[in-house]
C-alpha cells in the first residue's frame, strides 16, 4: 500500500534557518531517504515552492476565482512530502516518526485510496 507523508512547518522559521544548518537538515533528510531506499519503502518526494506563489482557485456560478496564496491561513504549511510504500498505517506511522521533519514540524499520514 502506499502512504502519503506531508511534511508541515513553519515557512517564516524556516527562513530563518542559517545556510549551515539549513545543510545540515537536508543532510538528515537525504540519510532518512537511504534509508527508506534501503528498506524497499522509498517511491517519491518533492519540496513545495513557498506558499508566496501559490494560487488557490474555484468557480463561482461558473466563473473562475484565482487568489494569490494557500486556500487557509494557519501558522504551519504543506512544504514538502513523501510517497512510500508500507503494508499498513502502522508501518507507514513508523517510517513517519523516523522523518527528520518531525523534529520541527508536523507530519499527516494517509493511505492512497485505489479507484480500481
């Protein structure tokens, strides 16, 4: 089964974060990807741009609304994700917890349902 970890964290803080120690967590972030790669779970990531460049749209009575930024205001953004493989929540629970970015943000779980 494969597992949507999102990664949330503060964008402000984030930019905070000198470039020294900004390669440093990347560094524990690569070393937690060997080691999903290793363990066979590893199926993809991705960072997110920040959320200055995001648009958030609908349609209204048929009209198309675009708005500049992230559809809600919260203290923490959707920054990044992984997808794994995991044969249950638990499991997929135990490669979250092992994720650097839980050190400084939080992260959701969910399963990929199947349209099948």
């Amino acid at each position: 089964m494969k597992y949507l970890l999102m990664l949330y964290a503060d964008e402000v803080a984030g930019s905070r974060i000198s470039p020294e120690d900004m390669r440093g967590f990347m560094q524990t972030m690569h070393a937690y990807q060997d080691a999903l790669t290793k363990a066979g779970a590893f199926v993809e990531t991705a960072p997110l741009t920040p959320t200055t460049q995001a648009k958030t749209l609908h349609l209204d009575n048929g009209e198309l609304q675009v708005h500049d930024g992230p559809y809600a205001e919260t203290r923490e953004q959707f920054g990044g994700y992984y997808i794994i493989e995991a044969s249950n929540m638990e499991e997929a629970l135990q490669w979250a917890a092992k994720c650097p970015a839980a050190t400084w943000g939080k992260i959701e779980v969910r399963q990929l349902a199947s349209f099948s």
